[in-house]
C-alpha cells in the first residue's frame, strides 16, 4: 500500500512539471496565431493573416463531385492572401449565416509539445472550421498546415 502511495505522489509530482512545460504565453501565442489567420481573413486584413501562417502554409478541404466522388483541394499562402484581399474589397463571399450577429471564433488549444500543437477554429457565422498545426519557429508560433471544412448543420 505504501508502494502505491508513493507511486502516486510520483506520477503527481510527474504531470505537474509536464503541464508547467506549456506555458501560458505559449497557449496565447497559438490562440493569436489561429485568430490573426481567421479574423485577418474575414476582416480583409493580409498582415494580420501573414502574421499567423508560415510561408509555407498547406490549407487542404475535401470536396465532392456532381457524382458525389470526394477530392482534395489545396490552397497556397498566396492564394490565402488573395482571397484576403477579396474580402477587403467585396466582403466575405462566404453565405453569412448569422447575419445579426458579429463575428465571432471560437479557438480552442488541444495539444502543445514542445513546439508543435493543434488547435481547432471554428465559428458559426460562416459555418466553418479549421484545424490549425502549429510550430514555433524562429522564436513564433506559426500556422503550417489546415485541414478545414464546414461545420455540420445545427452544430
């Protein structure tokens, strides 16, 4: 029973270090980044989106055909800047779904080691959600890849 207690406290002690691993700054640098990429989209604001995604940022979804055959799509930084700056000058060509209401993203963290973690963006207003990989890079939490794709009907 001793054995059991102390193996215990250990496996306490144990997980409190591995939680004080992800700091606090951490957590909100990965949320600034998710919320720099979403918002600086709907906003039409490119710097904000360069400053949440790596250069090299792979945004993929999965489609279907007239057949109901899926697909991949892609989308580059570049084309993420472009459909930025459409935004900025004809507005989010998304169906706004909750048009009496703000924007609103709702980001949630569920993983950080080290410097890599997953998060998850989503908002209802235009019925999507991106899962977001992240990396710290050169001293920056950085969005590299997206999987997205729309939120299910009364989610």
């Amino acid at each position: 029973m001793k054995g059991i207690k102390i193996l215990m406290l250990f496996s306490f002690l144990l997980s409190g270090l591995i939680l004080n691993a992800q700091t606090k700054e951490d957590s909100l640098a990965i949320e600034k980044a998710c919320r720099d990429y979403v918002e600086g989209w709907a906003e039409g604001d490119m710097e904000r989106v360069a400053n949440g995604i790596s250069q090299e940022l792979v945004k993929r979804s999965i489609a279907k055909d007239k057949e109901g055959v899926c697909f991949t799509t892609s989308m580059s930084p570049s084309h993420l800047k472009f459909a930025t700056k459409r935004n900025k000058e004809d507005g989010v060509r998304v169906k706004d779904l909750e048009p009496d209401k703000d924007f609103k993203l709702h980001v949630i963290i569920y993983d950080i080691c080290g410097d890599y973690a997953t998060a998850k963006a989503s908002n209802t207003k235009y019925g999507f959600f991106d899962y977001c990989q992240l990396a710290k890079f050169n001293g920056e939490w950085k969005i590299f890849n997206v999987m997205w794709g729309w939120l299910p009907p009364n989610n």
